[in-house]
C-alpha cells in the first residue's frame, strides 16, 4: 500500500503543458472501445433472448420441425456473433452493434 507522505515511487513523466501521451484524455479512447463492446455484446443477448423466447413458444405450440430448425439456426448465428466479438476489432465490434440494434429493431416489430 502506498503511503500518501511518501513521494511516489513511479512518478509521471513530465509532459509540456500536462497532457497525457497519445493525445489520450485519461483512456477516454480506451473507455469508449470498452462501451461500444458492452453496447455490441448487450444488442446481441438481446437478440439471443428474442430468439430464445421464440424457441420455447414454438416447442409449446408443437411447432414442426422446420420452423424450430429456423429459430435454432438463427439463434446459433447469434451465438456465434457474440463469441466473435471477444476477438474483434473496434470496426468490426461497431459494425456488429449496429447489424444487431437494426435487428432488434425488426424482431421488436409487430408482425415480425
């Protein structure tokens, strides 16, 4: 633990005008990947819940096989969304959130 009398043993280099390296504000870059990840991951639970929700109505109304194979198969396209987004890049992580918030959009209407 660090004694606040004692000066800090890693101290920050002095930079002209205090301004942190890479033009970074405190890791607001670094924050805004994390929040545009959680938004991506969130919009495709979402999605997963939407079809997961279909899946047990459609098993209780007997629903043919063809139908749940349709659901299950969108479902695991979700799933597999969702897996990807641990190893992918800011682009990519955006343009998911934004596949899986048009998506929800369409499932959340009515008639869908």
């Amino acid at each position: 633990m660090h004694d606040s009398a004692s000066p800090d043993p890693h101290p920050a280099p002095d930079r002209a005008g205090g301004q942190p390296p890479d033009d970074r504000l405190d890791g607001a870059a670094d924050h805004e990947v994390a929040a545009d990840y959680e938004v991506a991951v969130e919009l495709v639970g979402q999605v997963i819940a939407w079809y997961s929700q279909r899946i047990l109505a459609a098993r209780r109304a007997g629903a043919g096989p063809e139908a749940l194979s349709e659901l299950i198969a969108q479902r695991l396209e979700c799933v597999r969304d969702r897996d990807r987004l641990d190893t992918a890049d800011a682009q990519e992580t955006a343009r998911l959130a934004a596949l899986y918030a048009a998506r929800l959009k369409d499932l959340q209407t009515p008639g869908s």
